[in-house]
C-alpha cells in the first residue's frame, strides 16, 4: 500500500536488524507481524502507509495491541526502532473522534520532541472520515507532535503543541476551540490544567515518552502534579529506549499489572552504529582534533554534543572565528529560535549542530550519519540516546567521543554497561560515513 514516493525514507528496521533484537516480554504478549492484522481503523492504516511504514518494528509489532487492549505497559525499545509511533498509532486507534474531550495525555521531556509528536499526529489524520471533535492531550515537546499530525493526516485531528517558551494565550485560545491532540511540556501543561483551560474529566490514557528522562529527578513532581489530576482508571503506557531498575519501581505507584516488554540491557547498543574514541589528553586539544575533522563531519549531516549550554555557545564562537559554518542549539534559546534552527538543519540548509541533551531524546533527520561527543555525557545512559541520532531505522552511522586522560573510566564503564566494545578511530573513518 506504501507509495513509491515513499520509498526513500523507510520508517523500519531491515528485518535481518530486527532479528537480533531480544525482548523480555511477559507471557501474554503476542507478535503481530503486519498493521493489516492489528484492526487498526481503516482511515488510520490509510495514514500509516502514507507516512513511509510497510511494515512494523519489533517493539511496534509488540506494544501496538497491548495498548490498544487497555493494559498498562512498560515499553523499552532502542533508539531509532518506532518508539514514538508505537505509542501515536495507539492513540489515535483509540479516540472517540464523537467525543468532545480531552482523552489522552502525552508527557515528553523536550519542546522539541513535543512537536515532533504533534507533526506526525496531524500526518495521519486526514485518513479519519469522522465529524466532531476527539480530544487527545499531548505533554511533551516538537516531535511527538510531529509523529501525531503525520499520522492522524486522515482523521481530520486538530493538534497543537502546548511548550513552554511560547504564548500562553494563545495555548488557552486553542484549547477552548478544541484540540483533539495537544502536544507540551510538563510545566506549560500543568498551567493550563490550573487555568482549567485544560480539562481532564474524560482523560483515559497518559503516555510517557522517553519515560527514563520523564521521571527523572527533575521532571518526576511534574508529572505527579499532573496526575493527581486525571481519573483514577487512566491507562498508563511508559515507552523510552532505557528503563533503569530505579526508574522501574517508580512505575508501581501509578501503574498497575504493567505488561512489560523490554529490550535486554546487552542488546541495547545500536545496530549499525560503529563507536570510536579519540585520545585528546587535555580538554584544550579537543578544539583542534575537531577542526581536524570538520571536513569528515560535512560529507553528510552532524551532531556535536556538549555538556553545557556555556560549552556550546563557547565552541560556536570558537568554530566560526576559524570559519566553519556551524548552527547551535540548546534549551535557554527562545522557542522560536530553537524552531529555526531545527528547520534549517532538517532541511539540510546547516549540516553541523551543536547541541547539549536536549537535541539527543527522540528526534529523527534522516541524513544525520555521524555524532561527535564533544564531551563524554554525565550520564551513562545519555550515551544510547545521543549516538542513536545517526544510524536511524538500520541506517549505517558513526560515533565519536573525545576522551581525556581521566574521561577513561567513563567510557570503560560505557562499554561494561552496553556490553560493547568503543575502538580507537581509524584513518579511514570518512569511508564509514
């Protein structure tokens, strides 16, 4: 059913990747292999074939049904596998397009990601026939609302990404008007919830996406806050690429008999992503290792991650008064600074971003082959979220950390951890691009 149009930009794993992923499911959960035998709406399938699916990944073909049945689940799936599809296509199965309410809630831990969401949301929407308004409240960031508008194209759902940085009016205008997918982070969406501008009456499903980073400590009373406010029988699906075991138990007090299907811990570093090191010895040499390379990263498209915004800025500068063309991104940017520059990069208009974290959670351009680790991430289990930007959907991708002298333990403890092996980079690494 899938156009020819849509051939280029596959949104699945090749089935030989697939094959040597391995789940920890529980015992009740079956393998659909196919959407055509998920009874998925017809005006939904419509959107999943025009948005570039022939077939679903393995989490898809896993957590697709169990959520659609009600149940609660934990979901864990590399980066790059369908994770945020896994949980748009379920909800939007799900609405009552009759109902004039707000029916689910999706958290997700960047703007950017939020809008990503609301996007793909809108992408399958024309594929629903239905008159009225369905309600679906997303919290999260760009991308999730990417993947709502791309995927609900037929259905005629009105979604809008509700993040902070931007108007508040206008969240509360287009909330009145009736948004049947809403996109936002966690703090603008409690606002809204406090106006009641946002009503959670009807509310029967919260999803969380990249639920490892959601409930971490600074995000955790956040979304306590807002889930004081729902109904007590609302269905919870948590779906990210890590779930550590403290996270986990965090579940129990708002989840109940998850279905859990989980990726082993040693699977968990990517397919297709060849990891390399760079001995810098000092954090001065860095600069001039990365000049260096500049004229590998600009054979495609690349991400350069740094731990701080202060870092970020100061390499931006530093580039450009050595003349490379540089874009930079991270979270004390205005909202629609940050936009621009996601749009000029998709577009492939810049092809070399600098970024803190805030870039490396969920978000897919396609032509990002090579991610460079400025810095080694604080957080050993950034260290998946960030190098599974290149690569994307069993693309082939390369990574490149800078490591000092005391930066050896980390990444020893970053290959203990993934069960990989990260090797000095060769000469040659512009052939593996």
């Amino acid at each position: 059913m899938a156009s020819a149009g849509t051939q280029g930009r596959k949104r699945l794993l090749k089935e030989e990747d697939m094959t040597k992923v391995e789940f920890e499911t529980s015992e009740e959960v079956d393998v659909t292999p196919t959407f055509d035998t998920m009874g998925l709406r017809e005006d939904l399938l419509r959107g999943i074939y025009a948005y570039g699916f022939e077939k679903p990944s393995a989490i898809q073909q896993r957590a697709i049904k169990q959520i659609i049945k009600g149940r609660d689940v934990i979901a864990q799936s590399q980066s790059g596998t369908g994770k945020t599809a896994t949980f748009c296509i379920s909800v939007l199965q799900c609405l009552d397009i009759q109902v004039r309410e707000t029916q689910a809630l999706i958290l997700a831990p960047t703007r950017e990601l939020a809008g990503q969401i609301q996007k793909v949301i809108l992408s399958l929407r024309h594929t629903c026939p239905c008159s009225g308004d369905a309600w679906l409240f997303l919290i999260g960031c760009s991308s999730s609302v990417q993947v709502l508008l791309a995927l609900g194209d037929y259905m005629n759902v009105q979604c809008h990404a509700c993040i902070g940085g931007t108007n508040v009016g206008e969240d509360i205008r287009k909330l009145d008007y009736g948004q049947h997918v809403v996109a936002g982070t966690p703090g603008r969406v409690f606002d809204m919830i406090r106006r009641r501008s946002l009503r959670t009456r009807a509310i029967k499903m919260l999803v969380l996406d990249e639920a490892d980073e959601m409930l971490n400590k600074g995000f955790k009373e956040q979304i306590y806050d807002v889930y004081r406010y729902l109904p007590p029988a609302t269905q919870v699906v948590l779906i990210s690429a890590t779930l550590p075991h403290e996270i986990l138990e965090m579940t129990n007090k708002f989840m109940t008999d998850p279905i859990r299907i989980l990726v082993k811990r040693d699977e968990l570093t990517l397919e297709g992503i060849k990891q390399f090191f760079v001995a810098v010895e000092r954090e001065e040499w860095k600069f001039d290792t990365l000049c260096d390379l500049y004229d590998t990263l600009t054979i495609t498209q690349a991400v350069i991650f740094c731990n701080t915004k202060r870092k970020v800025d100061w390499l931006t500068e530093k580039m450009r008064e050595a003349n490379f063309t540089v874009s930079s991104m991270h979270g004390d940017m205005p909202q629609k600074e940050r936009e621009s520059i996601m749009k000029e990069f998709r577009s492939g208009a810049s092809r070399v971003l600098i970024s803190t974290d805030v870039w490396a959670r969920g978000l897919d351009v396609p032509q990002v082959s090579l991610i460079i680790n400025y810095d080694l991430p604080n957080n050993r289990e950034l260290y998946i979220h960030r190098i599974g930007r290149s690569g994307r959907y069993g693309r082939k991708g390369v990574a490149i950390n800078f490591v000092k002298n005391d930066d050896i333990r980390i990444l020893r403890d970053i290959e203990q951890y993934y069960s990989t092996q990260i090797d000095e980079m060769p000469m040659n690494v512009a052939d593996l691009i």
